[in-house]
C-alpha cells in the first residue's frame, strides 16, 4: 500500500499563505516518506476549497520536492478544454522527472459551471467527451489539421485516475484500466441514511475490479480524513470546532461531537486511536493507495505537520506500510 497526504488548501489564511502552507505540509511528507500528494480544484467558493488552478500550484511544489508524486484530486474535467489539460499536464509532467498523477471527475458544484459557459445538467456527456479527447492527445491522435500534442505524454495515460460515486462510475474506470478515486465521505442513500462509508463503497470497488481488463494492475486510492494528535483530548478540541463548521452529509437523529464525527467518517485521536479506527475499514483491505486529509476537522498547520510526522512514523507503520527510503530534498 502506498501512502498518500491529500489537501484541500483550506488553511485559516489568506489564498497566497494558503498555498505556502500547502507547498510546506507536501515537502513536509515528502521528507517523512510519504509516497505521494494531491491537491484539489474547486472554484470561486474558497470555503469549500482554496484552489482553482491545481497544476500551477503543483509546478511550485515540484521545484521543492524530489520524489514525492504529485497528483490533482480532481481536476473538473467538463469545465476544462482538454487539449489544453493534456498540454499542461504534458509540460509538468517533464519538469517533475515523471512524478505526475492526474486524478479527473465530473464536479460536484452546480453553481460553478455557468460562469464557464456549461451546463451542469450535461457534466457527465461533457465529462465522457473530454477524457476521451484527453486520452486522445496524450496517446498521440490527430487533434485536427494534422496536429498532435506536443510534447508528447505517452506516460500519462497510465497515471490517470477517475474520480466517481457510483457504481457505474467504477465500472467505467476499470473497463478503461485507469486508477479508481474513493471519497473520504459521501453522500448516504435515503433509505440507508446511516450506511457506513465501506457499505457504499463496496460495490464500487467491486464493479472497478469486476471490469478491469485481463492483466490490468488494479489501483485503488481511498481518501480517508485521519487527524493524529499527542492526544485524543487535543484532536477532540479541535474536531469540536472543525466539524461544526462544516455541512452535514445527512440528516442526523442528534448534533452531537460523535454523531458529527460518524457523519463525516473521521478517524482521529492518538496514534493508536486512528490505527485502530483505520483498520476496522475493510475498503484499505483492497485499496492500493491510501490518501490521508485532515479536512473537515482542518487544524491549524503546527498541528497538521504534527498530524503528518504522526502517520508516517506510528498509524502507516501499523498498517503495514513502510516509508521510502529513497532521498529527498525537503
């Protein structure tokens, strides 16, 4: 299993300290071994997340990092002209030494795609039409008039990851062999309200794996919210005040700090606490790759480097992962 650090960019700050804090947390993971980092892409709303341009700010990091892979958790492809995604990630792709992975999906937010001139209610034809002109210029196609990308990204279609909550999301990814996105929480079906998060996410995985080619390497990335604290008492204060915050995925029978906590599928605590918790989700039995975020409980950056140094030296170990032993310049 490798380990992955997932942000959001959602510091208590102003947009550009937002991003060096972000730059600081992945040079941090990288320097503890961590095996790769992904950011996100939301817009205009900086509450739900701090970044719109995701590979600009990967370019950043990549100068300060050596190994860590880097990673887009996602890109909103139907809001992206895709030859200009394949351009991009094409460049930053050599100048990160090949340490690109592009997560992509259809996007959550209705209200952000008229000012893009597109229409929600068409994000997932819009969706299916640009991978597939994605995936065209990364493998070489005629992109119109006798024009193929430059330069080429024969790599990258191997690093492609799609992003889905369903069923039919999954089976989709494994048809085409790409890598398989799980949330770190999503929303319960009406008559299951209080489903676990493995529940929903079984037959997901099942499907991805189910339609994966003969021979295809499954590849299972499952984000998970972990906050690890020197104490349960310190990750509770601020759980308190981090998931108050936040919009419940479902109606809850009461608003208490545990019931808050199930709802948005937290596993925080001490290191034992969140090893523990971790190991009681049977989805990592079959995930490949098992990305860690501190949101929605969103301390403040002292406490998420803490968070990290904690996982990569006590809660992954327990998990059976092993941190690279390979140099870094963080």
């Amino acid at each position: 299993m490798r380990l992955g650090f997932f942000t959001r960019v959602l510091d208590d700050a102003p947009p550009g300290e937002r991003y060096r804090l972000a730059a600081e947390q992945i040079a941090h993971a990288e320097a503890h071994g961590f095996d790769s980092a992904w950011v996100a892409q939301h817009h205009f709303d900086g509450s739900e997340g701090g970044l719109p341009a995701p590979l600009v700010l990967l370019s950043h990091v990549a100068a300060r990092t050596s190994r860590i892979r880097l990673g887009t958790g996602i890109i909103t492809l139907p809001l992206e002209d895709p030859v200009r995604v394949a351009e991009d990630t094409a460049v930053l792709d050599l100048l990160t030494g090949g340490r690109l992975e592009v997560g992509v999906g259809s996007g959550g937010t209705p209200s952000s795609f008229a000012p893009f001139g597109r229409d929600s209610a068409r994000r997932s034809a819009d969706y299916a039409e640009h991978l597939a002109l994605l995936l065209k210029a990364w493998t070489g196609g005629d992109l119109g008039g006798g024009n193929r990308l430059y330069p080429p990204a024969p790599r990258l279609p191997g690093a492609l990851w799609e992003a889905t909550f369903s069923v039919a999301g999954g089976a989709r990814a494994g048809r085409a062999g790409h890598g398989l996105m799980l949330s770190r929480t999503q929303p319960r079906p009406a008559d299951d309200p209080q489903a676990s998060l493995a529940d929903i996410q079984r037959p997901i995985v099942d499907a991805y794996l189910d339609h994966l080619p003969p021979g295809a390497e499954p590849r299972v990335a499952a984000s998970r919210t972990a906050f690890v604290a020197d104490s349960r008492a310190e990750a509770l204060r601020y759980a308190e005040r981090g998931l108050g915050r936040g919009r419940l995925p479902f109606e809850l029978p009461s608003d208490d700090l545990d019931s808050r906590i199930a709802a948005f599928d937290v596993h925080l605590g001490t290191p034992e606490d969140v090893a523990e918790s971790l190991r009681a989700d049977p989805t990592l039995d079959r995930a490949t790759d098992l990305i860690l975020q501190v949101h929605s409980v969103d301390p403040p950056h002292p406490l998420i480097l803490r968070s990290i140094e904690l996982l990569a030296t006590e809660v992954a170990p327990a998990l059976g992962w092993l941190p690279s032993t390979e140099s870094s310049t963080a």
